[in-house]
C-alpha cells in the first residue's frame, strides 16, 4: 500500500508571510495526487489535484497554488497567508481510480 | 454531478451498542463508494470500499455497509461499538473521474 509523508506536522506562521507545504508519497508510481483543505467541524474541501508531472488542476481560486516537480512529490504554497487559510491540510494519493490513502495532515494556524 | 449526504452531523452511542451510520449519494450511474475514518488530528483511514459485485461489504476494525442502489445508500454499521470507535466518519462517492466527494462527516460519540 501507499505510504504518504507530510510536513510539517504543524505550523504557525504572521498573516502576510509565504507557505510551502510538501507531501511525498512511497509504494507506488505515477498516482494521482491531492490537496484538501479541512475546515474545524467541517469536511474536505479538495484545493487541487494532479495527474502528472507539472499538471495541476485547481477546484477552488485563491492565493494558494501547487506544484509537482516529481512523480511522487506535490507541494502547496502561498505567496501571502490570509487568515482564512487557518486549517487542516491533507495530501491525499490515488491510483488507478481507487481509494484514496492520506498523510497524517499539517495543522496550519495563521496569526 | 456526485454529491454525498451524510444526514447526522453528530452520533452518540453506548460502548456495546450497535451502529449505523447514514450516506446517501447522487450519481447517474453504478458509483464507487467509500467509508473513511478520521481520529482527532490525524489523516482518513479506509474503512472499506465498494466498487461492484456483493453489495454487502466488509471492512476493517468489524466494520461493514451496503449498497442499496433504489435508495442511493451505502451506510456503514457495526454490532457492537468500541469506546476507540468515537471518530469522524466520512462517505464518499466516485464517479468516472476519480475525483471522489466527500460528505460533510458524520462524528460518533462513545459513552461508556
């Protein structure tokens, strides 16, 4: 099965600062790849998601962005934190259209 | 378009007693199904999955669901609940391009 890693585990960072968070996933090759956002007391809000190399697909405009530079590696950033970017990050792998297995997340407080 | 529908956002039940849980889901055509669970400050975990054939399945942790196409359900249950059951549980719909929609999450509470 897959292995997906995040970092970091959490983070607290000035309103107006840059983001980057990265998530790295082991056991397979060419998956597709997740961004979700969970809001407290809510469910997930998919951010992007991509099939490939460079390929990023956005559900939802805001300041965040996110890159593939490798099969395996997906990472999110912001060039300037909002408030309402508080929240819990989870990057999420699939393959083939089957189920989707998840990193532990990234707790994301923006002061 | 999916959509998913978990009906109760709050669960509680006693340690021992049986458990259901509710998602009904929109989608045009046969959909692949998933249950997750969520601990408190930790990523989904797969419960089970349904993609085609026995409607009833078996997941982990004693857990199963049914697919029931006339009423576009597949809600989760368990015979008897553990206290380290207390979770958030999440439903799930796939249509054809794996971009799969959760509901809105479903959080059970165990009394002793």
């Amino acid at each position: 099965s897959q292995t997906i890693h995040q970092w970091p585990a959490t983070l607290v960072q000035p309103v107006g600062s840059p983001l980057s968070l990265e998530c790295t996933v082991e056991g397979t090759s060419n998956p597709n790849l997740y961004w979700y956002r969970q809001a407290a007391g809510r469910g997930l809000q998919l951010l992007f998601y991509s099939v490939g190399i460079g390929q990023i697909s956005s559900e939802v405009p805001q300041n965040l962005s996110a890159s593939r530079p490798q099969d395996r590696q997906f990472i999110l950033s912001s060039k300037k934190l909002l408030l309402s970017d508080s929240g819990f990050y989870l990057c999420a792998s699939s393959t083939g259209g089957n189920e989707q297995f998840f990193g532990p997340g990234t707790r994301l407080t923006v002061l | 378009a999916q959509s998913v529908t978990q009906p109760d956002i709050h669960i509680t039940v006693s340690e021992g007693a049986s458990l259901e849980l509710r998602c009904n889901y929109s989608y045009g055509a046969t959909p692949y199904l998933f249950w997750y669970v969520q601990s408190p400050g930790q990523g989904l975990q797969l419960l089970l999955k349904y993609f085609s054939g026995d409607t009833l399945v078996q997941g982990i942790k004693g857990f199963e669901a049914e697919f029931k196409r006339s009423q576009s359900s597949f809600n989760l249950r368990k015979p008897s609940v553990h206290w380290s059951d207390a979770a958030e549980y999440f439903c799930a719909v796939a249509g054809g391009s794996y971009i799969p929609t959760f509901g809105r999450g479903t959080s059970l509470i165990v009394h002793p």
